[in-house]
C-alpha cells in the first residue's frame, strides 16, 4: 500500500484515539502527523507487517506521554476544564463517529476518561471502544495480557458505574434541542423552565479569559435567569447561533456580525429533558474551528456606539 494510501485509509482512525487520550483536536492531530513521520522514518515500510498496529501503537505511546506530560497543567487550570468541540456532522473534517461508538466521543464520557490513568484510558478505549485484542494491547502498553485484562475491568466498573445517559431517540434529542435553543434565543423563560430537569448544570470552560463561568451553574431557576441574561447580551452584540453536531451531541456554534466564532455550546439529553449544557469560549480551544471573534472588544464597541447615539 502506498504511502497516501495509507494516510487515508488509518487517518481517522488515529484521530479517534488520540483525540479520545487527550480531549484535545490540535495535539491529536500533532500526534497523528509525529506517528506517520515515525513510519516513514522507517524507510522500507514494506517490511511492517501491519501498518495499522504499528500506527496504532505509535499513536497510543505517544498520547499516555502527553497525557502523562498533561496532567500537572490540567490541575492548575482556570476555571472548568472541557475537551476541545469536535464537529461530527457527517460533513466535518475531522468526524471520526464512523469508526466507532460515537456515545464515546461526548464530553460527559471524555471527562469520565479523565478519572482513568493514561494506561487504563489506552487499555479500555483499545479494547471496547476500538475492538483491539488484549494479545495486541499488552505489545502497546507493554503490559502482560493478564494485566491489560485487569486494567480493562477496573476501567470498565469505573465507567460503568458513571457513565452518562443520552436520549435513546436521536429525533426525539434534535427535537428538543432545536425547542431550547429556540426558546434561548428568544430570551423564553417559561420555554426554558419546561425544557430543563430540575438539577440542571451549566458548565463553562473560558481559561480564564472574560467572559466566562469560572464555576458550575446548578439548578433550573439559576440556569433559567443565566440563559435569559444569555439571551438578551447576544441579542444585543448581534450575535447568532448555527445549529450543529458537537462530539455526537447537540449543540450550536455561535458567531459575531462578521461571522467570526465566539463561543460552542453542546448539551446532554436524557429522559425528555436538558441534564447538561457545557460552553467552551476559551480561544485556545478553539482556533482549529475558524477566525475567533474578540467577545471584549465587541461589547466595548457597541457600548462606545451607544455613547455617540
């Protein structure tokens, strides 16, 4: 198989791991551009006898590494530390739900990665996500079968016991999420209070950059009154929402009047009610989703304009 080839036919399937090791769009796709360099650096790769397990095991080393390497600067984060929004609309560059299970790609379940260590992350993702045989594993993390064995249950159990629930019905989650972000961008709050379970969170992830939430926003009255003030800045910056799918869930990409991104907003759905909304407008999280706008800036210049009026 040629060289091209190969980078198309394993490239997405790459990025899945990597991106679910690290939460992170821009160091996975650094790390699937160092594990082909790696292959290449081979010279005669006729001699691998399987491309896609040497791939993937250059690809998993390298994100327990940067995952390991992670660590320290995720506990001295500002404020809520999210995964950086994946597009997997069926259009999107970097979609990568044909490969798997996409319940997999959703924030909730990347957050529950993070309780894992990096071993158990590579060894459960590997084995029930991605279907590797533990005879496979234990050569990439270089654990015996026995130990990647263990490993997997304890994930698992883990995962179990946490792991979030969705809205059986894709139509039925559309549906409703086309219903509260309508009812957002109307500044509806008798709409929002029918659409919310009564302990709903928001979480905001800002980096430390303004504005932002810096902490988690519980309960259906705080969130209504956060939502409707929400609404009713957007309204007045001019800003609008494009309605798409964010790491297999719903959510909206919202713009400024030129059309520079300011902020995605994703949610979980389950039992007819909105359980989870989680905004990302930390730029650094961002940029691989196109011109970022300067919310700060946007607020002074409207607040200057209604001085000159």
């Amino acid at each position: 198989m040629r060289a091209a080839e190969t980078y198309e036919e394993l490239r997405p399937l790459l990025f899945s791991i990597a991106y679910r090791m690290l939460g992170s769009v821009a160091e996975a796709e650094d790390i699937v551009q160092e594990a082909f360099l790696r292959y290449h650096a081979l010279g005669d790769t006729s001699r691998v006898d399987s491309p896609k397990a040497y791939l993937s095991a250059v690809t998993t080393r390298l994100a327990i590494d940067q995952l390991r390497s992670a660590r320290a600067r995720r506990e001295s984060y500002i404020g809520e530390w999210l995964p950086e929004p994946l597009l997997t609309d069926d259009n999107a560059p970097n979609c990568a739900r044909y490969v798997e299970d996409a319940d997999s790609l959703s924030m909730a379940f990347l957050l529950l990665l993070e309780r894992l260590s990096p071993v158990e992350r590579a060894v459960f993702l590997l084995h029930d996500v991605f279907d590797f045989g533990y005879d496979e594993i234990a050569t990439i993390v270089d654990k015996s079968e026995d130990n990647c064995r263990q490993l997997a249950v304890r994930a698992r159990r883990h995962i179990e016991e946490h792991k979030p629930r969705f809205e059986a019905s894709q139509q039925q989650r559309e549906q409703l999420a086309d219903r509260f972000f309508e009812a957002v961008g109307d500044g509806d709050m008798d709409g929002l209070v029918d659409l919310l379970a009564a302990d709903v969170v928001v979480y905001g992830d800002g980096g430390g950059t303004s504005p932002s939430w810096p902490r988690p926003i519980f309960g259906r009255d705080r969130v209504v009154r956060l939502l409707v003030g929400v609404s009713a800045q957007s309204r007045d910056l001019g800003l609008s929402a494009r309605r798409v799918e964010i790491n297999a869930q719903p959510g909206v990409m919202v713009f400024d009047p030129d059309g520079r991104l300011t902020n995605v907003m994703t949610l979980d759905i389950a039992d007819g009610l909105v359980q989870t909304i989680r905004s990302v407008i930390n730029p650094e999280k961002l940029r691989h989703l196109g011109p970022l706008s300067d919310v700060r800036a946007l607020a002074r210049e409207r607040t200057k304009r209604r001085g000159i009026t």
